[in-house]
C-alpha cells in the first residue's frame, strides 16, 4: 500500500487560555475591530468557555487549552492540544 507524509508547512497559531479572547479575536479577524460579545465568543456557562470558529465544514469550538490554526490557505479550525503537539513543532520564525 502506498504510504505519504505530511508537507513541511509553517502555520500560525494560537493558544485559547480563557484570559486572551482579545488577542484571539485579534488572529481571528485582524481585519475587524474586536467585540468581545461578538457572535464569535460565545460563553455556555460560567465555568465553560468557548470560542466559536466559522470553519470550512461549518460552525466549530475551541474550549481552552485548544490551539486555534490557521491554514495554508486562511481557513481556520481548532485543534486539540495532544494533536497540536505531535503535528507542530515551533519555528524561529
């Protein structure tokens, strides 16, 4: 069976603490002002936080400790935090 590996890329990421909603909404929209009550921030209840991302497949959450990607070509999409580790490595960039 044939067998392929993954391209070397260098993506931009972010890490959801539940303190950075600014600077995640920063690297979500850096064209746009940010609003905290933004459609985008959505708060299910006072001990779970979570930030919705438009994703190519629909509407998806990122709860804190999820790093939030941004692909090759712009999209965005959560990421858990063991398969963040095992995928990505930091650059020097």
């Amino acid at each position: 069976m044939p067998r392929y590996r993954k391209r070397p890329i260098e993506i931009d990421a972010i890490q959801w603490t539940g303190d950075n909603i600014n600077a995640v909404m920063d690297f979500m929209h850096p064209q746009e002002p940010v609003h905290v009550n933004s459609l985008s921030h959505m708060r299910f209840t006072d001990a779970d936080e979570l930030v919705g991302i438009q994703t190519l497949e629909g509407l998806m959450v990122a709860g804190i400790g999820d790093w939030i990607v941004r692909g090759v070509r712009g999209e965005l999409y959560p990421c858990k935090p063991d398969i963040f580790a095992e995928t990505y490595e930091p650059t020097d960039a």
